[in-house]
C-alpha cells in the first residue's frame, strides 16, 4: 500500500475485491485505510475485502450516511455480507439509523478516537473536555485536516479562538514510529498546547473485524 493516503481517497483508490459473493466487505472511513489492509494481511483474511470512503467527510459529517448508502447498495451484489468501519463520527445518529434499516452493523462507537484508544478506556477519560485528540492518521495529515481547513495557514491569529480552551494534545499513537511522535509534538506546539503520546495499537478494531 501508498505511505500515505490521499485526504480525497476515493470510493474505488483501495477496493480489493474479486467480486465473489462469499467475500465480506467493509466500507470504511479512508483515515482507517492503512490500519484495516495491516489487520487483514497479518490475519491471512484473504475473504476480507475494503472500500473506502473520502476521509474528508469528518469535515461534512452531514454527509456521511448517504455516502455509505451509496455504496452499500452498490456493492450488495457483489459481497455475501457488508460491515461499516465508522462510528457515529458526529452524525448525531443517523449512521446507526441507517445501518439498522440497511441491516449493516457498524462499530459501536462515537468516533475512531474511542474505537482506538478502547471504547471502555477512552469512557473513563470523560473529565478531557480539554484534550484534543490525533490518531497516527490525523498527525499525518494535520494540515490537510485540521490547519488549513480552520483557515490557520491564513489567518494565524485564529488559534487561540479555536484551541484557547484546550490544554493538550492527545496523541493515540496506532504505531511506534518516532518520526510520526515528533510530528505530533510539532503539531502540538503550532497549536500551543501541551502534548501526550498514548500507544493504543489498534485497539478494538481487530477484534471488531474478526467477528466481522
């Protein structure tokens, strides 16, 4: 696989199907891509097939569920069964509503930050309101989703009216990798805050894809 996904990934950049009905398919958020084909490829799931969807819906929540409606009805003729790789991911419930009328499961999660970090482990930090949080992906791809569409690239003085209230940076950090721990720390700092690295793996992600 790339190094690194593009931010507008598309619905097809990393289908992997041989169109059998025997396989099961997971349409995912693209900021899962990388994680979801390791998981599969370490497991020999050779049944296990993956599209994508463009990790900049995080940015239009709204438009997550007919994305996902989209291609669910698109590839039900091609796959025995369907899972969906988001939580709620800020759609206020319509991504549940739709699964269940769909008859997809999803995972079971406000969003990946708590799927990563453990969905029982990322409840008890629920005293955080003043942590903002970054997965491998994110840091990653930190301009692309979070500095230039706040409009920091153009207009600096903006920080503090968006991040004025945070205290730290949460790193949940998928991967020991010491280059991607020292672009968290840097991106800490542009945005003033303080930062922690916590190495979460996976976290709920391959035992949620194996009953998948």
């Amino acid at each position: 696989m790339r190094s690194g996904l593009r931010p507008d990934a598309g619905l097809h950049d990393l289908a992997v199907s041989d169109g059998c009905t025997d396989t099961v398919l997971v349409i995912a958020c693209g900021a899962l891509a990388r994680e979801i084909l390791d998981i599969r490829d370490r497991n020999g799931w050779h049944h296990l097939a993956l599209t994508c969807l463009p990790a900049q819906l995080h940015n239009r929540p709204e438009r997550i569920p007919a994305a996902v409606e989209a291609a669910v009805m698109a590839a039900r003729p091609h796959h025995g069964r369907i899972v969906i790789a988001y939580g709620d991911c800020g759609t206020g419930g319509q991504l549940e509503a739709l699964c269940d009328r769909l008859g997809v499961t999803m995972i079971d999660a406000p969003h990946c930050y708590a799927f990563f970090e453990g969905s029982a482990r990322f409840a008890a930090h629920d005293d955080e309101i003043t942590a903002f949080y970054l997965t491998d992906f994110l840091v990653r791809q930190f301009d692309a989703f979070v500095w230039e569409p706040l409009g920091l690239d153009r207009h600096a003085e903006l920080r503090d009216m968006y991040f004025g209230h945070y205290t730290k940076l949460v790193h949940l950090a998928q991967t020991d990798d010491p280059a991607l721990d020292a672009q968290a720390r840097e991106c800490a700092a542009r945005l003033g805050l303080a930062h922690e690295r916590r190495g979460t793996g996976y976290g709920d992600l391959p035992r949620w894809l194996e009953r998948a």
